[in-house]
C-alpha cells in the first residue's frame, strides 16, 4: 500500500472516529452533562500523558491562556447541546443539524479576520437553511433536538475560529489539553446550577455503569485524544483543504452507523432525507466552489 493511500484511509478512518461520538452519546446512559464531565475529564488526562510521551511543552502566555480557558467553555457548550440533541432526539438528528458548521464557519471567520462575507458563502447558507425548512416542514418530530443541533454547529465554527487563530502562538497538543481540562473545570462550576434546574430528580447521575465506562473510554481516547493528534500529524501529508473536505463527511458516516446500530428508530421520512441531502450537498460542495473560485483569481 503506497503511503497517500494509507494516509488516506487514515483520515477517512478519522472521521469515522468524530461521527461515531453521535452513537456513544446515544449509548451511553449517563446524562449529557455529566457524560461531557467525564469524556472532557479523561480526554484531557490522555492528552497531557499524549504530551509527555512526546516531550510538548505545556507552557503559553498568560494572555492565551485566558483566550483558551474561554474558548472552553464554548467547546463545553458545544458538546453537552450536541449530546443532549441526540439523546432527546437521535443521532441523525443531532448530525443534521451539526452539519450547518460550515455555515457558521464561512460568517464567523471572515469577521474574525477582518474580511468581507463572500457571496458564494451565503449563497451556500441559504440552502443549508432551506434544507432545514424541508426538514422541519413535513411533521418532523425533533424541532429542539435540531435547534440544539444547530447550536451545535455554531459552537464548534466559533471555537474553531478561535482555534485556527491561536494555532500560529500555541502547540494544538497544548490547545487541545488546556481546553479539555478548562471544559471539565467549567461543568464542575455549573453542576450546582444544572442539579438545582434541570437534572432529573434534582439529582447529579454520577456513576456510570460498567458498559457506560467502556463506551466513556472509546469517546475520550478514540474519539477525542486519538482523532484529534492523528488528524493534526496528517496535516504534515496532505493539505489541509483535502482533509477539510474529508471532514464534511462526518455526518454522512455518522448518520450511517445510527442507521446500522439503532435501526428502525433512526428511520426517518423520505423529506427528512431529502433535507439532509441538500444540507450535506452544499457542505462537500463550498470547499470545492471556494477552490475553484480562488483559481480563477490567480
């Protein structure tokens, strides 16, 4: 096997990885917020022990820090209304509406960068949005799990923006870490909030069963530590377009392995389908658009 070809089904396996999260929090029984306490917990131990074997330095300035540390709540957010979205709903669902981060991502970063909205990027929202409309038009059971799928979505582009300007100053073993473990810090906070609100009986779900701890695992070390260092040392063989491109895909592998493991109750309406064909249509398709567009320029 010649190595593009090895380093190739390595990213697809990755994203394989990213979209089977949707069916361990669907598995898992602990709540969302508690289930996102533990993966943040034990994500952040496997990074820091993924930084010492290689010898990264956990050093960054106080200012970047504090950028980071903020950054983590967001990523908190993130995954508790992504897995809190499945759980309500189901896996598909919650994929749907993550697979709008793309269109976050094409308003967000401009304004964070100082640059103009291109119209191709909105053009592209529209039919992500109009995707939706098809989607929740037709008697769709799930509107809050898809709202909180959205939310989903927008949390993941406006970290990542942040991410992707913090990347030139900080190692992303040493983002990745301070974010899991500021994550973890920010959940401990809110537990008194969520006990005294929404937590069932008013009380926390902190023990996990036997299979729940070996699904935990797999989220925090497979799913997390693993993905995410393996995805960062692909960057050094392929362009970071063609691994965002392979990224896209996450729902369509997530939504697929749903379809295989939970069966008949992930079986949707032929609307819900032709929803999610258009939003995943102009997912894969921007990066392409956006490619070719950039070509004529040159």
């Amino acid at each position: 096997m010649i190595p593009v070809t090895r380093d190739y089904l390595k990213l697809h396996f990755i994203v394989l990885l990213f979209g089977f999260t949707a069916v361990l929090g669907k598995l898992i029984s602990l709540p969302s917020v508690e289930m996102v306490f533990y993966r943040t917990l034990l994500a952040a131990m496997g990074m820091g022990l993924l930084m010492l074997l290689f010898k990264t330095s956990f050093k960054v300035s106080k200012s970047d820090l504090i950028i980071i540390l903020l950054t983590s709540i967001i990523v908190a957010v993130h995954w508790i209304t992504f897995f809190v979205s499945g759980k309500i709903s189901n896996p598909s669902t919650s994929l749907v509406g993550f697979a709008t981060c793309s269109f976050w991502a094409a308003i967000f970063e401009p304004l964070a960068k100082g640059k103009r909205i291109q119209l191709l990027e909105i053009g592209l929202g529209i039919v992500v949005l109009a995707g939706l409309c098809i989607i929740l038009a037709f008697d769709f059971r799930y509107p809050l799990g898809l709202l909180l799928g959205v939310i989903s979505g927008l949390t993941a582009a406006w970290f990542t923006v942040i991410n992707s300007k913090l990347v030139s100053r900080v190692s992303s073993y040493t983002m990745t870490f301070y974010e899991m473990l500021g994550a973890c810090s920010f959940i401990v906070l809110f537990m008194p909030i969520y006990k005294a609100t929404w937590a069932a009986d008013g009380e926390l779900n902190l023990l996990p069963t036997s299979i729940d701890w070996i699904y935990i695992v797999i989220m925090a070390g497979a799913c997390s530590v693993y993905a995410y260092s393996a995805a960062i040392e692909l960057t050094k063989k392929l362009s970071v377009f063609f691994i965002q491109l392979a990224l896209n895909l996450e729902p369509v592998y997530g939504i697929l392995l749903a379809l295989l493991i939970f069966g008949e109750s992930e079986v949707m309406s032929l609307k819900f389908y032709i929803g999610t064909l258009i939003i995943l249509s102009a997912v894969v398709f921007y990066p392409i658009m956006k490619r070719k567009s950039k070509a004529k320029l040159v």
